[in-house]
C-alpha cells in the first residue's frame, strides 16, 4: 500500500507535467499518462470532479411513482434517489446512521420507506428515521427521531433527466447548460418518452477520461469508423465539425457535424441513409441535415439526430474501471416521438439500431483499449 507522503508525491509529478505540457501553447497531445494510470490521480478526481459535478443518475421515468427509488454509486458514495409521496424527486444517503450498513431494502408493504439489512432500523420516503427496534424506551426512540436522518444530497431535473450533486456549495446546473437549450428546439413539442439504457454490469478496462475524450474527437471517424459513421463526415467541402465556443461557466463541450442525406440515423449498419428511428417532423429543416453531440462531463454525452436523442450515462468505479450504459454497450439511451415507441415493429427497429450501435462500439473498443494499455505501461 502506498504510504500519504508518496501518494502527495505522486500526485505532485502528474501535476507539474500537466503545468508544463500548459505552457506547451496547446501543442501537448493528451494529458500525461499518469492522469489515466494513477490511483492516487483517480482518488483526486473522485473528490474534486465526481464528488463536486452534476451527476446524471437516471431519468424521472423510471421512478414514476411514489417509493419508486435508483439506488446509485457517485464518487464512491451508496445514495437513493427517490420519487416522495408529494412527487417530488429527493436524493438522499443510503448508509444507515447506526452503524453504516448500506440500506438496500424497501420497507414494509409496497414502497413506504427503507429498510437497514442489519438491524431493520426504517426510513421513510425523504430519510426520517421511523423505526429502530429494541433501541430503549419510547421517549429514547422518539428522540432518535427527531435526531435521525439519511442525509440528503442535492438534486435537480433537467429535461426529465435526474442529477445529483454531493457537493452542497456548487453552482445550480442549468446556467452551465445554457448552450445545450437551444438544441431542444423542436424536441420539446415532439412528445418524447424515454427507453432508458439497462445498466452496465462489467466496468470497461479504461479510464473514463479516455471514453469522453473519443466521445469528443471529431477527428477518429473518418479512421476508425469507416463504414459505419460515413454519412456523418468531419471533413467536408462544404463545412464539416463545428465545435462551439467555451465559456468559463459552461458544464458542456459541442459539436455538430454536417449530414451528406437528410434524416440520417442508426441503422443496422451503423449511422446510414435509411435510419430506423423515423425523422421528427417537429425539428427544422437544418436540424435533420446535423448530429449534435454534447458532452457533460463526467457524467454523460447527448446526442441530437433527426429521430432521436440518444444519451449515455458514464461512472467511474477505478482508475480503469469506467461504466458506461447505453445503445453500444446495454441497449436503450433513447428520447423518442411516443408515435415512434408504438410502433408495431418498434422492437424490431430498436434492435437494429443496437445491431448497428454495436458494429460502432466494436471499432472502438480495441482503439480505447490500446490506449489503456499503452498509458499503463
């Protein structure tokens, strides 16, 4: 085990690399590799990125109900997020206040509270304590009551998707999205429903800097994916990529690409002419000829197409251990026309387009890994 006093060394190295690769003007081509290797970076950015950002933990509709819950891992940290008996969407601790047993347990009959594996001490929808038994005499259980609760995390929606913040003194998340509101436009009146991913069940063998570095590097399709991502080009005559400017506040990187047909979309093939998610015909006429991709670190990538908007949601569990749930990896990670889920056929096509979502992931899955292999060494 590494002792402190060379963990803070280690750490020290990475930092004075990253210092002078800065003063490189922009010429450095990626961070040292110890930002992708390190434990101890990993243990950093945990507490300074993981535990300070906006996490995406799901969407609203998968906790339609009241005692509806995600149980979820952020920055190392078991939380629930839960649907209350008012509707509102509350996150909360999951560790119990007695001797710190992660809660995984819904109380009772039907989903009225939480309920500790090793003590059945309860909890009700917003973390009050209800329940302790043999702990002493009423007045004695009624002052852990009043003294007792699952400590709450923040929360905010944000188009139906749910984040949470561990940090209690950071800046709200939608004026660092600011940029991201106008590619709604169109989508809001499209009546869109949510097909949320299945979770990840094995951590990819990488670093999840590297996962959203390729999500944003507008220069390895015309490389890697050839054949499937042809019809979405960076490299065009008449304009290709286009990355928008970044503001200091800004919790997004964007960029969009020109489509060479119309409504282009996922197919079995991968990104192609006759897509399976039919065209929303609320969107303008410059936004079905572009995809729009969107990343907000560390926790999630948008991308906006003629048929869909389609999401990935990312956690890190080590330093090359990265989780990531989506149409590549489990399947689902859609916003569609609710026309388009009912469908007769929609199954058939939603597995076309994780057919063609898969052919994409399979190109990229040995670049990535090769990376983490060569940072590694």
């Amino acid at each position: 085990m590494m002792h402190r006093a060379d963990a803070s060394r280690a750490l020290e190295t990475i930092f004075s690399q990253i210092e002078d690769m800065a003063e490189r003007d922009g010429a450095a081509p990626a961070l040292p590799p110890g930002c992708y290797t390190s434990p101890e970076f990993f243990e950093f950015e945990r507490e300074r990125v993981f535990a300070a950002s906006w996490v995406c933990v799901g969407r609203e509709e998968q906790i339609p109900q009241p005692g509806d819950h995600l149980a979820v891992r952020v920055a190392g940290e078991s939380l629930l997020v839960v649907r209350t008996e008012q509707g509102d969407v509350h996150a909360m601790s999951a560790v119990c206040q007695h001797r710190g047993q992660v809660i995984t347990e819904v109380s009772g009959h039907g989903a009225d509270g939480f309920r500790c594996p090793l003590h059945h001490w309860t909890y009700d929808l917003k973390g009050a304590l209800k329940g302790a038994p043999h702990m002493g005499s009423k007045d004695d259980l009624a002052c852990l009551r009043r003294n007792t609760r699952l400590p709450a995390v923040r929360v905010e929606r944000w188009h139906g998707f749910v984040f949470v913040n561990l940090d209690p003194d950071a800046a709200p998340l939608a004026p660092g999205l600011a940029k991201v509101e106008p590619l709604w436009d169109g989508y809001r009146d499209a009546g869109l429903v949510a097909v949320p991913p299945a979770m990840a069940s094995q951590p990819l063998p990488w670093n999840w800097k590297i996962h959203v570095e390729n999500f944003t590097d507008a220069y390895h399709p015309g490389f890697v994916h050839r054949g499937t991502h042809d019809i979405a080009p960076s490299v065009h005559a008449d304009g290709g990529v286009a990355f928008t400017d970044m503001a200091d506040a800004d919790q997004a990187i964007v960029r969009t690409v020109p489509l060479l047909k119309k409504d282009g979309g996922m197919m079995r093939d991968g990104c192609g002419e006759e897509p399976m998610f039919p065209a929303i015909d609320t969107l303008s006429d410059a936004q079905r000829q572009r995809l729009t991709f969107v990343l907000m670190p560390p926790s999630m990538t948008l991308v906006f197409a003629p048929g869909a908007v389609a999401y990935t949601l990312l956690s890190a569990d080590g330093v090359l251990a990265t989780y990531a749930s989506s149409d590549r990896v489990t399947g689902g990670g859609w916003l569609l026309p609710r026309s388009t889920v009912e469908r007769p056929d929609f199954q058939e096509r939603a597995g076309a387009v994780r057919a063609g979502a898969a052919k994409i992931w399979a190109q990229d899955v040995p670049v990535n890994t090769r990376r983490s292999v060569r940072r590694s060494r």
